[in-house]
C-alpha cells in the first residue's frame, strides 16, 4: 500500500538558467527525500516494444542490443538502455525497450544535483502514466484500447491489447495554431493505430480516450473526427493519479524499465564502499583500543598467573617423575609376567594356523609389542588364507602383510603382527 504524503509542481529550468533560478529550484524541491526517481519524456527517449523470441531472462539483455542497434540512430556506445519486461507468452517475451542517450541523462543528474536532489532512479514518464492507469482501474483487460495524454501543448500515446501495452508515442504539438497543432496529432494518431493494425492485426473498432488537463480541446476531438476517429472519449486527467506518483510507485516495486547510467551505479557502489571501508575502520580502530587496553591489562594478571604455575610446576616435577618411574616399572614387570603374549604362546597359535604348504623361515619376536614373520607359500591362495586366520586370531591385534611375490616355483610374503595384550597394558 502506498501513502501519498506531498505533492507539488516545479518548473524544470534551461540548462543556462541564471544561478538564481537553481536557487529557487533548490528550495522548491527541498522536500524531496531519497530515493527519487525522475521521469523522461517520451520525445527524449526511444521507447519500443517488441515480441523477443525467448523466456530468458539470461538471453534478453544481448537481444535488447541488438535490437536498439536496428532501430536507434545513435551508436549503441552512446546510450543507457534498458528493458521491462511486459508480458510472457507461449511464442516469446512482449518486453519494453528503452534507450536514451547517456549525455541527456547526465545533463539531467547534474542539474538536479545542483539543487539537492539526488537521484536513485531514471525511467519515463509515458510509464509513470501507464502505472497510474493501472492503479485507477482505467485498463481493459481485453481487446484493443488507445489512450491519448494531452498536458500543457504535450501529447503522449499509449495502446494496449489485452491490458499490455504495445505502443509508446510522443506526438509533436509544434503547430503554428492551436487548430494546426491539433491536426497534427490527430494526424500522428491515425497513422499510429494503422501501423498497429499492421503490425498486429486488426482488433475491430479501437476507441480512443484523450485524457486531458484543463478545458476540453474541441480542436483536437474536431482533428480526430476529420481523420475518421469517430469513438473519441474525453476524461480529466486530474481524475488520475499522477504520472509522479506512478514513477514513484515504479521505483518502490522496483519495476523493470530503469535507464540509469552505468557509471552513475558504478560511483553510488564505489562510494557505499568508502563509507562501509571507512565504518569498518573507525570501528576497526575501537576495538583495536580496546584490545590493546584489554591487552595490557591482561599481561599483568598472566604475568601474575605465569609466575604462581612455575612454582606450583617446580613443586610437582619431583612427584611427577617418581609417578612415571613406578609406572614404567610396573609395566615392564606386567609384560615379563604375562605368559599369554610369549613367543612360545605365539610361536603355538601361529604354527596351529599355518596351512599345509606354507614354510616360516623368519621369526622375530618382539617382547610386548609383536612380532614379525617371513615366509614361502607354494602359491597366493595359501598365503592369504595364513594372512585370514592370523586376522581372526585372538592372540593377534592386527596382521599386516607385505607380498606375496613370485620367486620361482615360491611365493615370498612377510607378516608384522601386533600382539592384542600392548594396547592393553599401556599405560
């Protein structure tokens, strides 16, 4: 829901209009607050809608490009363009093509700077009115509708079909009389929904609605009548809200069309990270204080602390090394004592799981850690069936071989055992 706080009107300044008129512009637009966004005119703009041949998203922006490459007169380089999508279809995405140049636009910035506004958002106005028609409920949702904005000597087109826009037009006003004006853009209007039926077929009789501000301009609906538009309907644009309150409900929804200037985002992010660089700085600098205080009064109490555990370490050493002593005795007798981990009691295990066709020709025992045997098999079956029974041997903790490999008619293997009483008994 949105909530209209203010509104007012000022009157955009030449761009060598005397510092005096800035001033005054300064004041007038002092209530305005972050984020604003500004609308272009639709004569300073080339504004297209086109079907595109895809659903993504990915792929519209090199489309976009492309074809602003076929219909601007102006190098691509030139530009700031931009795109919104309007409608997704089975055949393709209806999308809104936007493309100013980047010169019009920085003259704009820079104006609006110079009195205090700072802008957030770029997008035209012929949009910000579209959006206000659609918040007013003044849409059809279905068949083909003309509607024709008529402010201030300026004329500005917008069809629909279905509710989604396919035509956008600024329509020149530039007439000697009121009368020539106005035949002028009935002019441009007949043409326009002829290139529509031309372009997308025709839709049956297409009414047209002029939405206009002040008196009835019965030159204008006398215009029209003479090029064959006989559906003319008259509406007060003051009925509507206005295309300011759409752009700015535009920039809120943050609605596709946005023909800021790269480099006007490139110097607003480039500025967030000097203030986020200089944030982390200061607050960098607090607690590197703090921590340097913390610090130095820490190193008093772990001085302190140092001291009281050398003495106390001092007091326990002797103690210390009696206690390891006796245990290394104790662990020593237990392995002198335990007969089950003798090597008579190994050499008894192992010959009772040697298989037929296995020879020992090693055996090294090693007092209360293991030991480790070499051998020859007549082949690799019987090698790894002695290896299986040394594993599922209770005597034995691990069985770890080495081999077998082929030596003549034999097969050479060694086995490390560890004996399953060491873990037990170490301390």
């Amino acid at each position: 829901r949105f909530q209209l706080l203010a509104s007012g009107r000022a009157e955009r300044p030449a761009a060598d209009a005397p510092p005096e008129r800035l001033a005054a512009l300064k004041q007038e637009l002092a209530a305005l607050k972050p984020p604003v966004a500004a609308g272009l005119p639709a004569d300073q703009v080339l504004l297209r809608v086109v079907t595109l041949p895809t659903q993504d998203d990915a792929e519209l922006g090199g489309m976009v490009q492309l074809q602003v490459d076929k219909f601007s007169p102006f190098p691509v380089e030139s530009l700031v363009v931009s795109h919104e999508v309007l409608q997704r279809r089975a055949d393709g995405t209806v999308v809104a093509i936007g493309a100013v140049r980047e010169a019009a636009v920085d003259a704009l910035g820079r104006q609006l700077a110079a009195a205090g506004v700072k802008l957030a958002r770029v997008d035209v106005t012929v949009l910000g009115w579209w959006r206000a028609l659609r918040d007013a409920g003044e849409i059809k949702p279905r068949g083909r509708q003309a509607l024709l904005r008529w402010e201030d000597g300026g004329a500005e087109l917008l069809a629909l079909d279905d509710g989604v826009p396919v035509l956008f037009r600024a329509l020149a006003t530039e007439g000697a009389t009121p009368e020539s004006a106005a035949a002028d853009v009935a002019r441009e209007v007949r043409l326009a929904l002829l290139a529509l039926e031309i372009e997308h077929g025709p839709r049956g009789l297409c009414p047209l609605t002029i939405w206009r501000a002040g008196g009835e301009p019965a030159a204008l609906v006398r215009a029209l009548h003479a090029e064959g538009l006989l559906e003319v309907a008259l509406r007060p644009l003051e009925s509507l809200p206005s295309a300011a309150q759409g752009l700015a409900r535009r920039g809120a929804a943050r609605e596709g069309l946005d023909l800021t200037p790269p480099a006007w985002r490139a110097r607003e992010q480039e500025q967030r990270f000097r203030r986020r660089m200089w944030s982390a700085a200061a607050a960098g600098l607090g607690l590197w204080l703090a921590a340097v205080g913390t610090l130095l009064g820490g190193l008093r109490i772990e001085a302190y602390r140092l001291r009281r555990a050398q003495l106390q370490l001092q007091a326990l050493q002797a103690p210390a090394r009696e206690i390891r002593e006796v245990r290394r005795r104790v662990t020593l007798v237990r392995r002198y004592l335990n007969r089950r981990d003798a090597a008579l009691e190994c050499l008894r295990e192992i010959s009772a799981l040697q298989p037929a066709g296995v020879t020992l020709t090693s055996f090294a025992y090693r007092q209360g850690e293991g030991l480790k045997l070499s051998g020859e098999a007549e082949s690799v079956e019987q090698v790894y069936s002695f290896k299986t029974g040394l594993d599922e041997s209770e005597l034995f903790r691990s069985a770890t071989l080495q081999g077998p490999q082929g030596r003549g008619e034999k097969q050479l293997f060694d086995i490390d055992l560890a004996l399953a009483g060491a873990a037990r008994e170490e301390p």
